[in-house]
C-alpha cells in the first residue's frame, strides 16, 4: 500500500481523481490484463466493436480507471489509441471519476504511429470524433471530452515508478521483519518488471 500511494502520488495530471484513489486506496483493486472492453459491442464485426485492450483497471468506490503501459523502449501508441481509451474510461466510469493512467517510457510528447511527437491532447484529438460516434450512450462531445483531459489523464515513467518505489522503502520500517522482508520482494519484483519492460 505505501508503495502504491507513492507511485500514485508522484503522477503528474489528473490531480482530484488521484487524490481520491490515495484517499480510499484500502478499498481499492488492481487488475492486470483484464480483458478487452468493448465501445460497441453490439456491433457484429470485430472491428466495428471499437475495442480497447488496456494494460490495467483499477477501482475504487468513486473511481474508476484504466491503464495504458507502454515499454521503456521506444515505441507508439496507435492513432486510434488514446481516443478510444479516454473514451472507454469516461463512458464506464459512470457516476465515478475517471482516471486513465499512462506508464510511459519517457515523459511527453508520446510518440504515436505515422504522426510523430504529439502532446497528450494532440495524441487524444487524433481519432476522439470516431470514437465518439461508435460509442452508444456516450453523451459529451469532443471538446467536453478534450476539457476534461488534464482532470483524466495521469502519467509515469517507468523510472519514475522504480524511484518512487525506492523513496517509500522507508516509511516501513517499523513494520514487523516477515513483513519488510516480503514488501523488498516486491521491491524486487517491481524491478524486474522494469528490467523486463525495457527489453533488457
């Protein structure tokens, strides 16, 4: 728990939704690879469904959010990428704050395919009117959308993620040994993870 406060905490962007995870992270959960999400899923193709295929979802009792985990190595989201995620995290957030967190290789401008360095919101704006329109339900418009950015998106790096992680190791020292020594396995694990997204 410390350590993922303290990553969350250390993001830059979407500040209140942040605040709010902090606040009831006791009762909040992290699924990784959960599955596809569907935009359209009454559409009968496959490529009309508008799918997402995020890297996370965490959730807690008034935020919902998705994660996008990109390698430490270079590499571009998609054109359709960051529409079709900040859609889908708007849309099943419901009545909770949405919270799309971004785990980058290096700070923005991101890289995405066949445009080059592109802002955060640039790289959202790209395909945001397509994946509005095969959405059913889904009420705001593309400039109520593009407001709502900096109050959405988070974003990390992986080395800021290790850093952070690092940082916290202290604030369990009065924990009992059996539980430090498996919170420095986690550690360990964590950096591992890192080693591995980098392709090292």
């Amino acid at each position: 728990e410390p350590f993922f406060w303290a990553v969350v905490e250390s993001m830059p962007g979407a500040d209140s939704a942040r605040q709010q995870l902090v606040a009831e992270i006791s009762g909040s959960r992290l699924e990784l690879l959960p599955g596809e999400v569907h935009l359209n899923p009454e559409a009968r193709g496959r490529r009309e469904q508008f799918i997402v295929q995020p890297d996370g979802r965490l959730t807690s009792p008034s935020v919902y959010g998705l994660i996008e985990a990109k390698r430490i190595k270079p590499s571009a989201f998609q054109t359709h990428q960051l529409a079709r995620e900040i859609v889908a995290t708007m849309h099943f957030a419901g009545e909770n704050q949405p919270l799309l967190i971004l785990i980058l290789g290096t700070p923005p401008p991101v890289k995405v395919r066949n445009q080059g360095p592109c802002s955060i919101e640039e790289a959202v704006s790209l395909c945001l009117d397509d994946a509005i329109a095969n959405t059913p339900g889904f009420h705001l418009t593309a400039a109520e959308v593009i407001s709502r950015i900096t109050d959405t998106i988070a974003w990390t790096t992986w080395t800021n993620i290790a850093e952070s992680v690092s940082a916290a190791r202290p604030t369990i020292n009065d924990w009992p040994t059996p539980a430090q020594d498996s919170a420095d396995r986690a550690i360990t694990q964590i950096q591992t993870a890192i080693r591995w997204h980098s392709g090292s």
